[in-house]
C-alpha cells in the first residue's frame, strides 16, 4: 500500500466571487466547495491531507477541521504561485509519502477514482502525472505539450507560443508527483515566467531535466470544472446535482421530475421512495424506505422514518424526527420535534421543541407557542392523543396519553392522561338577538330619501 498525502491549494482569495466569505467556502449542493474536495481526498485514502490557506483564513481552517480533523492547516502568506503554495507545506512533504497529489480548493467535482488514477503511473516509475481536459475554450490554462504519449512540458497561456496555445488538451490542475521526488523537483522551481510566479506546472520540465518522465490522465471537463465566480459556482452546482440525481434514481429512488429536485451532497435515501416534483432536501436529510415526498415540501436536517408521508407543501427543519408512517401534510413546519410512528398533522401547524407519542392526531391549525420571547420550551404529548383543531400549547406544557383536547383550546397547564380539557371560554347563545339586532341596524341605517 502506498502512502498518500494530498495538498490542497487553498489560499485564493476569489476576488471575482465579490464575497466577503473566502472563496473555498462557498458551497455547492449544501457543502463547502473545499470540504468536497477534502471528502474525495478522504475517499481516495489519503494518509494525510495538508491543506494551504491565504492569511486570516481561521474560517476556512475550522471547516477543513471540523470536516478533517486529521488534517494540517499551513499558511501561504504571499501569493506567489502554485508551487510556492505547495511548498508551504514543507514540513509534510519532509516526512516523506510514497505518492502526493495536489488539489485545488475550488475544483469542487473531482472524484476519488480519478485521484487513483492520477496516482497510477507513479507506482510504474513515472515522477509526474497531471490531469489533463479539453475544454471548448482552452484560453487561460495550461497547455499540456506531449511527444508521443509522454507530457514534456506544461505552457501557462502568457508564457506560450502562437504553436503551443493551438493546443486543445490542457492543464485542469491536479497534479501526482513522486513523494521521494517531490522536494527536490519542487526546490528547483523558480520564477523565470511571465507573472514571475513559481509555477506547479514547471514540475514536469524540471523531472524531465532529472530524466524522470511525466505522464497525461485524461478526465471529462465537467469533472475539473474550476470555480471563479458566481456563474461557475451555479455551473459547479448544475452538474453536481445531475450527478445526485442520478446516484439517487441508480440507488431505487423515484424522482417523478428530477431536474426539478435538489438535493445535498449527503441526502441519504432508502428504497422505493418517491420524490415529487420542486422538492428541495438540504444538509443532513435522511429519508427511509417507502417514504414519499410530496411536491414542494423543503427538508433540512431532517429524518424521515419509514412509509412516512411529508407534504405537499411541507417544511421540516433541522431536528425534525419522523417514525415510521408519520403523515405531516400541507402547510405544516416541524423543528426540533420527534413524531413516533402514526402521528398525523395533517394541516397548517407549527410544531417546534415537542415530543409526540405514537398514533397521535394533531388538527389542522395546531401551534406549538415553544418561544416567550426570552427562551424556548419544550411541549411533550402523549401517545393516542387528539389534538383538536386550532389549538395554542403554550409550553412548557405536558398533555398525557390518550387525553382529548377541545377545538380551540389555549392549552396553558398539563393535561393529565385520558382527560378531556377544554381551554376555551363557553359558547353563549342569546335566543332572537341577532334578529333584533339586525332589524335595529337596517332601520337606522336604512339610506335616506
Ligand atoms: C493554474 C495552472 C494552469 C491550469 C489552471 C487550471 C499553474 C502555474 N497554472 O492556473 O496550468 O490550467 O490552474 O485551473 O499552476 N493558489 C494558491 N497560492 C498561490 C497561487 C495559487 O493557493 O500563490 C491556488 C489558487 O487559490 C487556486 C489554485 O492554486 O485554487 C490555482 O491558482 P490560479 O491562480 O487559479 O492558477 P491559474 O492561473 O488558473
Ligand atoms: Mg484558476
């Protein structure tokens, strides 16, 4: 087995994102661009990762910790090219990896198969591989020069010649090197160029000096698409929902429309569960097998048991717990709420920091007041309960199993197991008053002649 380390360049500032969040978290399908390139640097089985960020970069080194805890932050504290970012990370080249790879932050769509397969010619002998595309419009990258199959030299656009840059097969960033070899090839890198930048690109000249030879792997544009602004942010964004989209109807999934889906990059879905159409699943949803999801419902955070029910019109938020056969029908938030199986709330409620017990019914226009303007409560109902329409559960407040409550009910104090409380004032009827009144009206204000 060899051992893996992956840099990951990182200290872009993304002036062209007109953002005042670095570029690299910036997410696509709900996830920092950088922790899916940190995810597939992950997959590929990476020993170590070392990820490089700009100066006062602390956000992006949190993310890279929360999503990678094993990884090393290093700070490139002047931009001066791609190999002087790479070198920033010395002390991890120093310890010496069989294979390194080198990744961008905002090349968000690379997969780790494709990082194995950049990895494959260095175990033959080869110092370099780099990833090359053909993009419909090569300008501004690199050209990948080749004699025969062999790379001899990458050409950066301002440095090329009229010959070079008719080259179609470009540089799209990844790069393999020899972790024996590469701080010696990276060392001898300097910045005799046109933006008088040290280059990554000139590692395949440099081995070529020291009679190593690099090699090209060839991946689909769509793969190594790069993010510099908002346009290919919403680019990036396009292709990877086709690709979850598609891993979600490959794995059993019915989306009756799926270009009109989307979804995270960790939406996770059981078998023969069905999706209608403007469906939007944010981070952290889970959905269990048989469940449906009913046309324009939005989920975030959310846990949807078994042959459960959610929608039309739907929103559950983060913490929302569904059982198995839960029905949370149109017009209906759930947050912060665990709703054991049979629960219905079928109409119009909020249901915010609550426990229901199983086979509960909730009536339409049902609130859950969890909020007095200082803190929240919690309210917690029973199983076989019968919530009746229109009803106010000011929290904190306990409503037991199988008790009945009134339409309309302000529910204020517990409500003890099969009790029936009624938490409104009585209804009055006065016999012949609206008559009287009437008549009363339209005589005085009947329209004077
Ligand atoms: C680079 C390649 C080019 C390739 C293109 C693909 C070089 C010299 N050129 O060009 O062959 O076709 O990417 O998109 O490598 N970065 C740092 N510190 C630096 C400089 C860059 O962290 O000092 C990071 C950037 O944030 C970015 C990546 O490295 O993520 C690439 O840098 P960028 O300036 O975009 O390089 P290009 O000119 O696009
Ligand atoms: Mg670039």
């Amino acid at each position: 087995m060899r051992q893996l380390l992956v840099i990951v360049l990182a200290a872009g500032e993304g002036t062209r994102m007109l953002s005042s969040l670095p570029k690299v978290l910036h997410a696509v399908a709900g996830r920092p661009m950088v922790s899916h390139v940190l995810d597939a640097a992950l997959a590929a089985g990476a020993a170590k990762i070392a990820v490089v960020v700009g100066p006062d970069h602390d956000k992006v080194a949190a993310e890279v910790r929360r999503v990678a805890p094993d990884a090393e932050v290093f700070v490139q504290s002047e931009r001066r090219g791609t190999a002087h970012a790479v070198l920033a990370a010395r002390s991890a080249l120093e310890r010496g990896y069989d294979d390194v790879v080198v990744m961008y932050g905002d090349t968000p769509l690379v997969r780790p198969e494709t990082i194995g397969a950049l990895r494959g010619p260095l175990a033959g002998g080869a110092a370099v591989t780099v990833l090359g595309f053909r993009p419909d419009n090569p300008f501004g990258y690199g050209r990948l020069v080749t004699q025969g199959g062999a790379l001899v030299a990458i050409r950066e656009e301002k440095d090329a010649s009229e010959a070079e840059r008719a080259i179609g097969l470009c540089n799209a960033g990844l790069m393999a090197l020899d972790g024996r070899a590469a701080l010696d090839i990276l060392d001898r890198i300097g910045d005799a160029n046109a933006k008088k930048e040290f280059y990554l690109t000139d590692a395949v000249e440099v081995a070529r000096g020291l009679g190593r030879a690099s090699m090209v792997h060839e991946a689909a544009a769509e793969e190594v698409v790069g993010v510099n602004s908002r346009a290919q942010l919403a680019e990036a964004e396009a292709i990877l929902q086709g690709r979850l989209r598609r891993r979600a109807l490959d794995g059993g999934v019915t989306l009756v429309a799926p270009e009109t889906v989307f979804l995270s990059a960790d939406t996770s879905f059981g078998r023969d569960v069905i999706v209608e159409p403007n469906v939007v699943f944010g981070a952290g949803v889970r959905v269990e097998d048989g469940a449906t999801i009913r046309a324009f419902s939005h989920l975030e955070g959310a846990h949807v048991g078994a042959g459960a029910i959610v929608g039309p019109f739907a929103r559950l938020r983060p913490g929302a717990e569904l059982g198995q056969g839960v029905h949370v029908g149109n017009f209906v938030e759930i947050k912060a709420s665990d709703l054991a199986p049979g629960v219905k709330v079928n109409h119009l409620s909020y249901v915010g920091d609550t426990s229901v017990g199983a086979n509960t019914n909730i009536g339409a226009g049902t609130i859950t007041c969890n909020y007095d303007g200082f803190r929240k409560h919690r309210t917690t109902i029973g199983a076989n309960a019968f919530v009746g329409t229109n009803s106010l559960l000011v929290a904190p407040v306990t409503v037991g199993d199988g008790a009945y409550l009134g339409t309309g009910s302000v529910i204020t104090e517990d409500v003890p197991a099969d009790a029936l409380a009624i938490g409104r004032a009585r209804q009055v009827n006065k016999p012949g008053l609206a008559a009287r009144l009437r008549a009363k009206l339209s005589a005085g204000l009947a329209p004077k002649k």
